[in-house]
C-alpha cells in the first residue's frame, strides 16, 4: 500500500468555476480594477503566468500602467514562455510609454534570446512523475485526493500552473476525472508512457 505523505494543509487552488463567473460579471461592468484584483487574489498561491498577463490586461484597461507592469514582471518571474505576449493584447501596448517599460522590455528580450537557441529548451518529466504519484496517494486515501492533487499543481512547473487555470476550473474536477471517473484510462496512460522512452530525445 502506498503510504500517504502529508501535503500543506494550507495549499489552496482557486475555484475556477467560481471565478469565471466573477470575471463575466467584472467584464461586463467594466470594473477592471475588482477585475484585476480578482485575478491576483486567485493566483496568489497558484503563480499560474497566464492568470498573472489576465490580470496585467486588467489593470492596463484600467489605466494603472504601474500594477500592470508589476503584474507582467510576475508572469516573467512565474515561467511565462511566450516572448510576443505583449502583441497579442492590445491593451498591453499602451504600457510602452510607462517610464517603467524598458525594464520589463530587457526581461522579454532575455527570453526570446533563450528561446531562440534549441539550448534553452529541455525535456523534463518531473510534472508526469508527480502526477503519478498523487494519483497513487489519491487512490489509497480518497478523502484527501484533493491535498495530494493540489500539492502537485502547486508544486509544479509553470506550464502545469497554466493547465490547471486553463483546463481544470477546480481541483474537484480533476479529482473527478482522475479518480472517480476515468481511473482505468489513466492507468492506462501510465502504463503506456514510461519517462525512458524520452532518453533518445534528450541525447540530441
């Protein structure tokens, strides 16, 4: 039997279904700044890079150059991987005649840099094995399947962060799928995707 570690019992993920709802309302009045405080209230733990630009885009429509920027240096700071991000929102661009600007434009430019050389990208499974073991955790003690689930995501990269944000709108849900639901489909996967079919990958 897989013995249960305890994850923080103070690790929360926001409720997401909760949140969309809020967003639709904030959106709709256009209250941006209830709006931007809602996305950094929800991200406090989950330092997900895609809620963090969500909450950027609010501040700037609210004309609050300095949170916005802050809030861009966050999803920096949390692993965003998209260099270009600030031409996919239009509300970002007003940001370039903030004082502030060239520092955050040194930070994007770094990354591109990175992410111009097939050096900057790696393979890591570190995301897969974690799930895996909360997965295990969660089976064998069922009422705590939301600790262990939520630990992972907490605990994991940015691009799990984002997933969550963007495919699980509440632990439950994963929880759900996961455990409740789909069990046999999982372990499926599991037993057919094992981290050292990746070595040839990592060799070149």
């Amino acid at each position: 039997m897989v013995q249960a570690s305890g994850p923080d019992a103070s690790a929360k993920l926001p409720d997401f279904k909760k949140v969309l709802a809020d967003v639709e309302r904030f959106n709709e009045a256009k209250r941006f700044v209830e709006l931007a405080q809602l996305y950094a209230d929800s991200n406090e733990q989950l330092r997900s890079p895609l809620v963090a630009i969500n909450e950027a885009v609010a501040w700037a429509d609210a004309d609050r150059s300095a949170q916005a920027i802050q809030a861009l240096e966050h999803s920096i700071e949390y692993g965003i991987r998209n260099p270009n991000v600030v031409t996919k929102y239009k509300s970002l661009g007003r940001l370039k005649s903030d004082p502030a600007w060239p520092r955050v434009e040194s930070q994007l430019a770094q990354l591109r840099r990175q992410l111009s050389s097939v050096d900057g990208f790696e393979v890591h499974t570190d995301d897969a094995e974690a799930f895996w073991k909360a997965f295990d955790l969660a089976r064998a003690e069922p009422a705590r399947a939301e600790e262990f689930f939520s630990k992972m995501i907490l605990d994991g990269s940015p691009a799990l962060r984002d997933y969550y944000a963007n495919r699980y709108f509440g632990v439950d849900d994963l929880v759900k799928a996961a455990i409740r639901t789909y069990p046999k489909y999982y372990q499926y996967l599991r037993n057919h995707f094992q981290p050292e079919q990746l070595g040839a990958i990592r060799k070149k």
